[in-house]
C-alpha cells in the first residue's frame, strides 16, 4: 500500500487509522512534494521515509490512498492505474467522472466492485451526511434536503488550523484560507463563480455528490455551508422531508444498529454530539432529532463526524478494506 | 430615563447606545443586582452610582429598560407601571402575553402604541431575522421557514463569553453556561422538556415570536438554535418559501433601502457579513442571496447582526425612541 500526500493532516490520519484498525499490509511506501520529502515517519515500529512521486512509484503497490490536492492526483493517478495500482483518490478530482465510483462502504459498497483504477472518496461533509440519510431514506423514502453546516476550519488543512491559531495567539498568520478573521467568526469556502446568487464550490460539491452516492439525481437538495472556529470536525443541521410517515422512536430504530452512526440524543442529560466529543472518533454521530411541528413528515437532525477520520482517512481506509476483502 | 441590570451586557450595551444615538434624556438612573449596586459608570461626563431596586426606584421614571432576568422584570415590571412609567423589557418574561405588544421598530412599531405599561423586547436571535424577512413579506409573501443559527456566546451575557475565554486561555472557567466546552465546539441552548425530540427554549421563542410580531400565526417555522465560539454577533442560515416568483435583482431591490438593514453580498470580492464585521454595528446584515435550484420560490440568505446591539439593546431604545416621539 502506499500514502500520497503523508505528511499532511489527512495523510498522518490515515496512518493512525490503518494502525488502529489493525489493517495488514505487506509494505507501506510514504509519498509527498519534494518540500516534505525525506520527513521521517515511525509507523507500527518501522521509520518510514516520505519520497517524492516518479514514473515508477506506484511499480510494487497495489492501492494508493491519495490524499495531496486535486493537480497532483489528476497528475500521478494514471500512471499509478496504468502501474497496476488501485487509487482511492480524496481529492475532488474525479468524483463526477461517470467511471469512478465515489464510495462510502455502509452506504454504496457494491459501486467500489466497478471500478476501472480509480475510485474517489466524497466530501467530508457529503460522506457523514449520506450516511446518516442512508437508513432513514431504505425505510422512509427522501423527498427534499435542506442542510446548514458548521464545518472544522481543519477542512482546509493544516494551513486553516495555522490561521484559526495564530489569530487567536494574537498572531498574524503566516498564510491564510480565508481573507476575513477565522477566530470568533464564521467564513464561506471558496469563492463561488462571479454570478450573482451562486454557490461555494463546497456547496455544489455536497449538492452533486450526495445525489450520486444515493442514486437520487433528482432529490432537491438546498445547503449553506459555513466554516466556524472548531478543529474537531463538522456538524450539521439537517432537515429532511420523507417520503412516508414516521416517528422518533421509527428514527432512533432505524439509526440505532446500522454501521458506523451512534445516536447520542437525551436531553435530559444536555447529551448530543459535538466536534469536540467526535474529535478522534470513526463514527458518525445524530442527536437532536426531532419532528417539524408543521409538517410532520419533517425530520431535523445533528449530525457530527471528524472530518479527517470519517470524513476523509477512515472512509478511504474502508474503501481499501473492501478492496482487499474482495481479493481474499 | 432608567436602565435596570445596568452592570451586565446588554445594560453596558444600552448605556453606549443611548450616548451614540444622542437620545435626550432629562435624567438616568442605574440599576442592579445588590451585588453591583455602587458600582460608578461615566455617562456623559457625568459620574453615575448603580442603585438597587425599591419600591420607590420608579416613581420619578418616564420609560424604564429592563434586562435584568425575568425573576427580576416579573417582580419590578409591575411596580413600576404602577408608578406610571413605561417598561421595555428584554426579558423573555411578558414576550407572550397578549398585552404585552412585542415590536421591533422596522416591522411593527404601531404595536409599541397599544401597550398597557409594558412592551416586550424579542429575543436577539428574532428580532435580526424578522427585520430581514419583512420587507420581502411585504411584497412576495411567507409561506415556509426553515433556520439554523450560529450563535454569539455573549447571548448567554458575561457568564458565556467568561466560558469561553478562560477555555480557551486553558483555564478551567468560574462559571459555565454549558456543560459542554464553548472553545472548538457547538452546543444547544437551555435543556429542553424530557420529552424525546423536544426543542429547546431558545427554539420554541423564536417560533413563537417570530409568528407574533410578523402577525402570521399560523406560518410553518423549522428552528434549529446553536451557539459556536463566536461573541460579535448572531448569524443565521435561513431557507424561507415564498408565496409569489421572484429573482435575485427583486430581493436585493426589496432590501436594499429598507431601514436597519444592510446588504454585502459580493461573492467576487469574498464580501458577505460575519459576526466580527457586524460587531459594534446597529443594522442587520444580509448577504449570500441565492435561489433554490429545486424549488425557484424558496430564498436562501444568510443574516447576520450584533445580538448585543440591534439584537437587545438597540432595539429597546429604538422602542423608548418610539415612544418619546408619541409624547412629543
């Protein structure tokens, strides 16, 4: 197995998280921009070095987790395929290419059996929120989203935590994700087109990508997303229209067993997640859930998840675990 | 003139604006907790001392703004209408009552002219979102709200920012206002009900007096209330059906000149309101407009304001303003 983009956040995540899950790997081959590279790693007892990518990398490997921006996977994936080599590819690259599937295994296993090299690992805020859909829309039906979200400025990568820290130090950051303050502030992702009225390219991303993994390309789908100053990970308010009637105690059965959520809803007790409870957790996490007064096939909900775990590392090291489990 | 709660927040607040806005005021006497009284504030070149409350305090007062906790405004209120003065309350103690008008300014100031002693002050989180929403009501119609708020900490006054800081700075806080972190995290309002899927306070106010003041009882309102690390001000996502077509141009046009709103929505220049840049301001900002592609009549913006300012203490004056008008 080899680790593109190792020495970033998600990188260094993913090496945690093949640790934790005990996943066997006969070798693991570390790889980065000549900036990082010769950055010296120790994983399970061995000192791995970071290399600089060649023609030849990807020779002995069979899956590459890549995780270093979208110009360097459009630039190495091909020639990792063309090696032999499976990509699970973080960047958003190829996600809407009709050839790759863009997996999260509890909602879409089957669609990482057809690939042609690549699959592609959704948004972090797309993968916690299909997830936290998936068992409600087998039982109840989708019919309209409509999600707001409270995303980790770690989004952005080390560069969004530098900003949001020095700023709150009273520092001025050394480099920067957004031109307006991250501290005490909420801020947009990236600039959307110069049409008036448009969304962020994180917005569209979580509009299309949802509609793919859930087979539902026509489901409406409205989403505001928002940066705030937590590290954790991302939270997200969601409402959601069904199909068919429902109740809370329906919601919380149909929640309660399904792989990879953990309802954690008692008001009683102030218990619901949070990015700082779900820091370092694989899980998704719902709680708040509750029925619109109005209209009573409204569901509203909160969902958290770490967005470096399973909303980037763990999902893609699951997306390997199926890989291997089918060659077994 | 008189300020009860004179020490805390929105007391601070009030005392700034009535100097910014050059009210005229014959006199003002400050009032507290017995814990503050004594305490000196500079008002206008003159030397200030908090007093604490009698029965006696209101028998020289024209209008008295209170927010001092609704123990302290259900006690005190009707004491000092007896001695014929005018109470604007921030409390959420009489916002229910029916004769008690509850009014902001821009959207119902004829309200502020059939009260019988006392006229509420809505909650921060209210008042911003149904200036916003006003003038479009005005021309297109409601028919449908959906919201999520990103809350200022100093909503929950000195005690939340206090949180926060001392999170931050690493200290374990003196007093909290949740049992979860404030410093990288989100959480709820007051504990709701026992009651499985129950709002909490702050979310059933907002339901309630948004329908109040906006006179439409019986409009369809999804509230979803929480508090990030921020203490300039009050954002709000807000997904609102409209009853009639209309276009980007259309809305910007409607809110453009309307009074206490401002609109920065240049997604080219990265301009949109935050909680910092609304920090200190009296308007209320709107920005990011954008039309559901699902459904053309429902509107998305994001509104955001100084839950100190137009959110508490700004709009009580701009309410003794109202009735100092009358009188003159």
């Amino acid at each position: 197995m080899a680790i593109v983009g190792a020495t970033g956040l998600v990188g260094r995540t993913m090496l945690k998280v093949l640790n934790e899950k005990h996943v066997p790997l006969d070798s693991l081959a570390l790889f980065a921009s000549d900036r990082s590279a010769g950055t010296e790693i120790e994983f399970r007892g061995e000192t791995l070095t970071v290399q600089t990518l060649n023609e030849h990398s990807f020779d002995a490997i069979d899956i590459a987790l890549f995780s270093a921006g979208g110009v360097l996977s459009r630039a190495f994936a091909p020639i990792a395929v063309k090696a032999g080599c499976t990509v699970i590819d973080n960047s958003s690259a190829f996600r809407m290419e009709p050839d790759v599937p863009l997996v999260v295994p509890e909602v879409n296993p089957h669609d990482a059996m057809n690939h042609h090299g690549i699959i592609a690992n959704p948004n972090c805020s797309t993968i916690q929120l299909v997830l936290a859909l998936e068992p409600i829309r087998k039982i109840f039906g989708l019919r309209r989203l409509i999600v707001s979200t409270y995303q980790s400025v770690s989004g952005a990568g080390q560069k969004g935590i530098d900003q949001l820290t020095s700023e709150l130090q009273g520092i001025e950051p050394s480099q920067r994700i957004s031109p307006h303050p991250l501290a005490f502030n909420t801020v947009f992702h990236g600039r959307p087109s110069d049409q008036q009225g448009a969304s962020t390219e994180e917005e569209i991303k979580m509009r299309r990508e949802i509609r793919r993994i859930m087979s539902m390309p026509q489901l409406p789908i409205a989403v505001t997303c928002v940066r705030i100053p937590t590290t954790g990970g991302h939270a997200e308010s969601v409402y959601v229209e069904l199909e068919r009637d429902w109740t809370i105690p329906d919601i919380h059965a149909c929640l309660a067993d399904y792989p990879g959520l953990h309802i954690i809803d008692d008001a009683q007790q102030d218990a619901y997640p949070t990015p700082v409870s779900a820091f370092e957790k694989d899980d998704v996490f719902i709680g708040r859930i509750r029925q619109d007064e109005d209209y009573p096939r409204g569901l509203m909900m909160w969902v958290v998840a770490d967005n470096l775990r399973k909303g980037a590392a763990t999902n893609a090291v699951q997306i390997a675990e199926l890989l291997m489990q089918k060659k077994s």
